[in-house]
C-alpha cells in the first residue's frame, strides 16, 4: 500500500461545477497535510495547508481533513478552465517532520 | 514570499560530463531538498539536507551526490550523466513540519 493514495484520472468536469479531489494516508500519526497544483511544464505551487480536523475554505478552494477515517479531499467551487492541472496531495508523517510524502496526483481537466 | 532560485531553466549535457545544478532559496530555511519528476512516476527525493554540511539520502540517490556549504545554497551533482538521468529536476525548501516551496525547475537533457 502506498503512503498517500490519489486517484490518478483523469477527472473531468463542466465549468461553473464542483470539483472534489481525495487524497488516503497510511500513517495515522501524520499532522500535517498540503495540496499543490502542478501546471503541465511548471513546479508545483501550495494552495492549501490543513492540520486539524474538518473544513478550511480560501475562496473558491476548501479542504476538508479526517483523520479518523484517513483521508484529506479538496474541493474546487464553481470550477473554471484555468483549474485545469495535476493536483499533488503531500503529508508529513509522524517518524519524520522534515519530509513530505507525495501523492502521484490527480488530473483534472475543465471543460468550457 | 519565499524564493527559490534554480540556476536553469534548461540545460544540454552529454554522457559521462560531471553536471551541477544550484539552488538558492531566501528565507533562512533550515530543510532543502531535490526531487526528480518524470511523467507517471510522480515526485521522487534524490537527497535532502536539514543543516549546513548535513545531507541524508531520498529514495533515489544513486548516480548523485549533494552539497550544502551554505545554508541558502544546496547544489545537484551527477558525477557521469546517463541517458537516464534525463529529466524535471526541482529543488524546495521548508522549514520544520511546514510546506515546501520550489523553484522553477530544470529540463535537463543528457544526450
């Protein structure tokens, strides 16, 4: 089993929809969890960060943690084609603050 | 904002040549680390430093070796470029249990 799991994709979705991306962690000791987004060619950017359970909205973005259940989703409202990337998701474990564990991403494409 | 700087955008270099990469990021990050990425295979840590003249090795380190002199600095060396070393190389940086942030990244190509 991997560290931390994506579903690859790729997902496609209209513009103007809701987007939802998911990310499962193996170690239930990790506390810190991070989505980027990848433009094809580009380094990854972070677009969000969350440490304690339940939501955390930045505009149209908002990442939902549960570490009972072990998953972290990122949830893009009203979805536009500029949305369109690989979305990476990234987890610092428990044994090791320094590094992240990477997800191999998501590929969402926006359709006008 | 944080700044990583990586000294190419793109680089050539054949077989056997000794390649250098740098880094250099602003923000007094203790954490510096170089990835690989190639399509299909995600992110994958070549080597990673956490203090000046500390290194440890990442999941890939063969065929690489690293420096850190100074603590803003952290360089990338294939001692004899291969083939298969050609790839997205991209440097971040972090401090404890915070995200990473990265440079632009390097196409470099071994011919």
């Amino acid at each position: 089993q991997k560290e931390v799991e994506q579903n690859s994709g790729p997902l496609s979705v209209p513009e103007g929809a809701i987007a939802s991306l998911n990310c499962t962690y193996s170690d239930r000791g990790s506390q810190s969890f991070f989505w980027y987004r990848q433009y094809s060619g580009k380094s990854p950017e972070l677009i969000m960060s969350i440490y304690s359970n339940g939501d955390k909205e930045d505009g149209r973005f908002t990442a939902q943690l549960n570490k009972a259940s072990q998953y972290v989703s990122l949830l893009i409202r009203d979805s536009q084609p500029s949305d369109s990337a690989t979305y990476l998701c990234a987890v610092i474990n428990a044994g090791n603050n320094r590094k992240l564990i990477w997800g191999l991403g998501t590929s969402l494409g926006v359709n006008p | 904002d944080v700044k990583v700087t990586q000294s190419s955008r793109y680089l050539v270099k054949r077989t056997g040549e000794k390649v250098f990469l740098e880094c250099v990021q602003d923000m007094d990050h203790e954490n510096m680390f170089w990835y690989r990425q190639d399509p299909g295979l995600g992110l994958r840590l070549i080597y990673f430093s956490y203090d000046v003249k500390m290194k440890e090795k990442g999941d890939i380190p063969e065929g690489y070796s690293v420096s850190r002199e100074k603590k803003e600095r952290f360089s990338l060396i294939l001692e004899s470029a291969s083939t298969n070393q050609t790839s997205m190389y991209l440097c971040a940086s972090s401090t404890v249990n915070q995200p990473q942030h990265f440079g632009d990244g390097t196409r470099l190509s071994i011919l």
